[in-house]
C-alpha cells in the first residue's frame, strides 16, 4: 500500500493505493477408480476401473485506490447557520474505487469424456464512498 497525504483548507485529503496478487492450484488424480453404468436392474449394473484426474486454478489480481478527506478535531469551531453545522459535522470522506480480475481453469479427464476443460476470465469493478459525521449536542 501506497500513501500520499496533501492539505486542503485545513483538511487533510490522503490518496492510497493497493495491489495484490493471488494463485491456487490443486491437482487430483486416482489410477484405479470405479465408475458404474446404470442398467436395467440393480444386477445388470456394469462397474469399469479406470484413471480419473482434475486439474484446477485460480488466480486473482487486484488494484485499489482510495481518496480519504479528513478534518483534524477541532473543538472551537462554531458554525453560524444550521447549513454550515450540518456540513461542519462531516469528520471523515472516503471514496475508492476496486479493480478486480480473475482467471480460473478446470482440466477433467475421466472415462466419461475423455477431456474436458473450462476456463473463464471475469472482471469486477467497485466503487463506495463512505462518511463519518460527528454532531456536537452542546448548545451554542
């Protein structure tokens, strides 16, 4: 994570970063397993031996980036209308947006079919913003 804060009218506004990287694979594989053909009673049923294996992975990548706007606290300000004291009370903004990818892939071979195989590459893309506001009870 990357981070870089500037100041604006007594605010303080940060830009963050972020990126990661992520890979799973698992892999399967049996010489000897049982398949079974239906028949037309439980007795006709047909049992095969034969190799199975799958082959499976998942990789996932991402990049952040949130704009955060904060107020340091600051218990002498006074707002003289109640526009300015409910716009004064908003403490904390943050906004980001989210990139994320994914590629992912599955290998069978088995009796059934000889060989499959899926893969898909789908893409998500995030947005939020998000405040903290901060109401002062006292009376003016």
């Amino acid at each position: 994570m990357h981070s870089v804060p500037f100041l604006i009218n007594t605010r303080i506004v940060s830009v963050h970063f972020r990126s990661g990287l992520s890979y799973y694979y698992t892999q399967f594989m049996k010489e000897e397993f049982s398949y079974q053909r239906p028949g037309q009673n439980q007795q006709d049923q047909i049992l095969f031996i034969h190799p199975y294996e799958n082959q499976s992975e998942l990789t996932h990548w991402y990049v952040e980036a949130d704009l955060i706007r904060y107020r340091p606290s600051d218990s002498s300000r006074r707002p003289n209308s109640s526009l300015s004291v409910y716009f004064s009370s908003l403490e904390n903004l943050q906004a980001g947006l989210a990139l994320h990818g994914y590629s992912s892939g599955y290998l069978e071979k088995s009796l059934n079919g000889s060989r499959y195989y899926q893969d898909s590459t789908p893409l998500l893309l995030e947005g939020y913003l998000d405040s903290q506001w901060k109401f002062d009870t006292s009376p003016l």
